[in-house]
C-alpha cells in the first residue's frame, strides 16, 4: 500500500481540509515522514506573497529529498499558483478545494492531473476523528463576501456559503462520542454563517450545546458587525470559551478606509468594552505597514490600542498580494519601519496580556494536549497557554487549576 504524507500550510480551515482529505483516504497509508512517501500532500496557503514563497520552498524540497514522489499541490495555492507549478512540472498534479472529496480516486491516477474544480462546492464529509489533535476543528463555511483591499482569498476560495446544519451537528456528535469535548468553529468568514440558509451563528451555537458531550465551544475570527444582541445573549453560557478573536485589522478609521473595511474605531471601542465586561479575553489581527499607514496614523493607532481590553493579538507586517488592490496602492512602508511598528504593537499587547493572567489565576479550565517527558501544555478558556508537569500521564485530559505561577510568557502549574 503507497504511503501518503500530507503537509499543511495556513490557516484552520485548512487543518481541517486536510483531515477531510485523510478521512477519504480508503486505498493508502498515512505517513508522517514525507521523506519516504509515495505521494506528498501540499495543503497550500497563499495569503500573502510570502506564503507562495514558503509553499515553493518546501516542493523544491522535496523534490531535493524524495525525488521519487508525487508531489500533489491543493489548497488555496491551487487555485492562485497551481497552474505555473503544474506546466512547470513543480508537481504532479494539482486539485481544487472542490476535489477534496474525490481524492483516494485523484491519487489512484497514474498520468498527471490539473483538477482545479470549483467555488461553489460545500464539504459533505463527516469527520470522525482529528490525527494528532485533542481538539476538534469544524468548518461551519466557506468562502468570503467582504472584499477587503488586501485579500486575495475570495478569489481563491468563493464567495460565502454555509455548511448544512445537520452535517455540522452529526459530525460534532460523532467527535464527542469519540472523546472530543472542545470544539474550535472555523471558516473563511466564520460570522457569516446563516445568512444563506435563514440561519445564524447563535442559533447554531445553541443546537451544538445541547449535545451531549460538548463541553467548550470556541469561535475562529468574527467580523465586529458580525456580533449581534442575538450573539451577545450566549456570552454568559457556560460552555462559551472566555474568548473571542474579533478582527480589527486596525484601529486608525483613515487606515481602515484605505484597507475597504467594514468596522470603525469608535464602534469597535463600544464592542470590545461590552464583551470584557463579561469577563472575556479579547483576540485581533492587525495589519502593520499597509500602505498610507503614516508616522501620524501610527502614532494614533497606538494610542487606541492602548485604551482596548486586548489580551492577544495576531499582529503581520503587510505583505504585497498581487492580483489585490492594496498591490498597486502608495506611499509603501519600509520593511524596518514595518518590523518596529509590529515589535510595538505586540509588547503593547503582550503587557495587556500579562495583566489578565494576573488577574484570572484561578477556576482555570484546562484541556491538555499530548505532552513529553512530564511536561504538557494546553489552553485555558481564556485561550491563554498553560504548561503542567505531572510525573500521571494527562494527554487530552481536562483539568482545573486554581493555583498557576505566572510567567512572562505563559502560566505553570504542577500536579
């Protein structure tokens, strides 16, 4: 039986394409070592240029260490890069996000393959179990209807669609039957949920709680409009992890003009302050030199940031994507420049951060991944990273803390 390794770039939408992919896999064999697989899976990002450069490095790799395999390229990178690699023979074969489904049948094929599909399609797959994970990835939608300046990802993944319902709730029932109980929502724009099925995403919220089995629900990226009073009435619900990452991209409005975005700071300012009065951690992405951001805007961002309850921050410097509008936009930020701003914004948060683990040291709820040698990390319902030592064996166990040491960079116990 031919061996067959998959390597995942990005986000986790893809994680969880990938497990879609491994689910299908009827006639091979999972390898972890892609140095000596038949086939080697690439589940491409391509966010940025510098994601299409990390993709291409790591095939030139393989091609260097395992000249023998068939490199099949998926993912967004398929649909962006994927027909430059296939006619330059990069890889063997290339398929769409659509073709996922079909790939024990795509790899059954001994001639090369150009399979770009579609972006309409919507996974039916129920997947039954996550390789290597304690928690559960599931992707409730696809695709993007925000057509934000700097993206490219509505055009390699669709406009937004929604995943049926029911297929959403078997597969989590399935999942906690298996042992899962966290269960992380993923998407391309995961707060658009519903809106072409009459749905929501607090009424889907609802439906998963009542599972048995289900005992913490956490939400990828969600626009600020994107949380309504509908939503806002979950906060208190116990199974709700204490976190949110909401998506500001910035907190200069001039910026996020410039940017096509859909929020302004004075909203965001109003949102972000209901919410931690709930006692919620509170996550962003952010944009550091985009093109027009100013010593002036800079200044000012930075300051609002500092009035903001954050307590973690998905922080890049802005990242040429061809093919965007922001491509062609100017004045260009030096890459120096860009590397400071990013260093400020980041401590700013970090000390944010630390204040909040601080002041939440105890009644922590912690699911442990795999650990080694006596040591396990895991997250809190704060999203907050803790590190145990125990000489018991606690993989994927649940537990409660009430007594962590406080470090600069993450909490510790010991059991």
């Amino acid at each position: 039986m031919k061996k067959v390794h998959f390597k995942t770039f990005g986000c986790r939408t893809n994680q969880f394409d990938t497990q879609v992919m491994i689910s299908k896999l009827n006639d091979f064999e999972l390898s972890d070592d892609d140095s000596s697989s038949d086939i080697v899976v690439v589940n491409s990002c391509t966010v940025t240029n510098g994601a299409d450069a990390s993709v291409r490095g790591y095939i030139n790799s393989i091609k260097r260490k395992n000249p023998n395999a068939k490199v099949i390229l998926a993912g967004c990178g398929s649909h962006s890069k994927g027909e430059a690699l296939f006619e330059d023979e990069k890889v063997f074969g290339v398929m769409g996000h659509s073709e996922k489904e079909n790939i024990n049948k795509i790899l059954l094929r001994s001639d090369r393959f150009y399979e770009i599909g579609d972006l309409k399609h919507i996974d039916s797959t129920i997947v039954e179990e996550f390789v290597g994970k304690s928690r559960a990835f599931i992707k409730i939608q696809e695709g993007c209807d925000f057509r934000c300046s700097y993206c490219i990802i509505p055009s390699v993944r669709g406009d937004a669609r929604s995943h049926s319902e029911d297929t959403i709730l078997a597969q989590i029932e399935k999942l906690a039957s298996n042992g899962f109980g966290e269960f992380i929502l993923t998407g391309t724009n995961v707060g658009s949920y519903g809106k072409d099925r009459s749905s929501s995403m607090a009424k889907l919220l609802k439906r998963m709680s009542h599972i048995r089995g289900v005992r913490r629900i956490r939400i990828g990226s969600l626009e600020p409009l994107q949380i309504d009073d509908e939503f806002k009435e979950l906060l208190d619900e116990p199974w709700m992890a204490k976190h949110l990452h909401i998506a500001l991209q910035h907190t200069s409005d001039q910026m996020l003009k410039v940017m096509n975005r859909r929020n302004s700071f004075d909203s965001d300012f109003k949102l972000f302050e209901e919410i931690a009065s709930h006692g919620y951690a509170l996550g962003t992405d952010y944009i550091v030199g985009h093109p027009g951001e100013s010593d002036e805007l800079w200044s000012e961002a930075m300051q609002r940031v500092e009035s903001l309850p954050l307590t973690h921050i998905h922080a890049f410097s802005y990242s040429k994507r061809d093919g965007t509008p922001s491509a062609t936009m100017s004045p260009e930020i030096n890459g120096t420049i860009a590397k400071q701003r990013h260093k400020e914004l980041t401590e700013i948060v970090k000390k944010k951060n630390l204040i909040f683990r601080r002041e939440h040291q105890s009644s922590l709820e912690v699911l442990l991944e795999s650990g080694r040698d006596g040591i396990f990390q895991g997250f809190d319902q704060y999203f907050n990273r803790v590190e145990v030592k125990s000489s018991e064996d606690l993989s994927s166990n649940w537990i409660l803390l009430n007594d962590v040491e406080v470090g600069d960079e993450k909490n510790r116990a010991k059991i």
